[in-house]
C-alpha cells in the first residue's frame, strides 16, 4: 500500500483479536483502579468505626487513664519488638531535600536505628521497619506531608522544602 492510497487493507484475524484483547485490558485495568479507590475508602471507613468502638467510655475510661499513668513511669523509648518509635517525623528526617527512593529512605532508617541502639538489627527488626516504613510513607504522601514524584518502583520522596 502506498501513502497517497486512503484506503487501508482489511485487519487480519490476529490483528482483530489483538486489538480486542489490548481493548478488553484496558477496561480491565480501569475496572481495577476503580475498585482499589473503593477499597481504600472501605478500609479508611473501617479504621474510623474501629477507633469509635475501641473507644471506652465514662468510668471505664477513668480507669483505663488511671493504669496509664502508671504505666508511663516504666515505658522507655522502644517498643515491645525492641525497635524505637518511629512516627511520621522520624520518616520525614530520613528524607532530606533530595528526592530519594523508598529502598534508600528505609536503608538510611535502618543505619540510624542501628546506631541508636549499638548493635545489628535482625532480619526480623529489618522486615519490621521496613512494613513500618511502607505504611507510615504512604501515609504522610497521601496527606500531602511528603513530596512524592513518579510510580512503581520509580517513586521517589522528599521533605518539604
């Protein structure tokens, strides 16, 4: 066929099916996205109806105030794993201005942690920083706490400037 021919040729059987196959995934993958939206706004539906229930009330929650006083004389800076505490201002510091990736941001948590602590930390303590990091980052992304550019793997996070 040449380019002044306006006509173009009939698709073959393959190059139909091909095309209907990249269309049907393309309504798939949408179809995804959509319910991964729902999902997340069920689970965040969930976490809210949970912090409501979880909560005591009247007397109850007289008591529950009174044994932790008494339980923040004995509390030190680690948690039951043996890990700190690493709240969303931690993962902020270990950000830095410099865009960096989620493998790089968890890897400089870690040398910290470890130097805070002067020892190794286990493979146990590094899976669970590592699950700690993922939510915590996702968190503050999503809240527009942190910078976020790119996807996938490809994403990159930083500290406001």
């Amino acid at each position: 066929m040449n380019r002044y021919n306006m006509m173009e040729k009939p698709m073959s059987g393959h190059q139909s099916q091909r095309a209907m196959l990249k269309a049907e995934k393309k309504d798939l993958t949408r179809q995804i996205k959509e319910l991964a939206k729902k999902l997340t706004g069920i689970e965040r539906m969930l976490d809210k109806l949970d912090a409501q229930t979880a909560r005591p009330a009247g007397a109850a929650h007289k008591a529950v105030k009174a044994k932790r006083s008494e339980r923040t004389g004995r509390r030190t800076n680690q948690q039951e794993g043996g890990l700190p505490k690493t709240g969303g201002e931690f993962w902020i510091s270990m950000m830095g201005k410099r865009p960096r990736s989620f493998t790089d941001v968890v890897t400089r948590a870690e040398a910290t942690i470890a130097k805070s602590m002067k020892k190794e930390l286990t493979e146990d303590d590094k899976r669970k920083l590592s699950l700690r990091a993922r939510v915590a980052i996702k968190t503050l992304a999503d809240t527009k706490a942190i910078n976020s550019v790119g996807s996938g793997r490809a994403r990159r996070y930083s500290a406001h400037a």
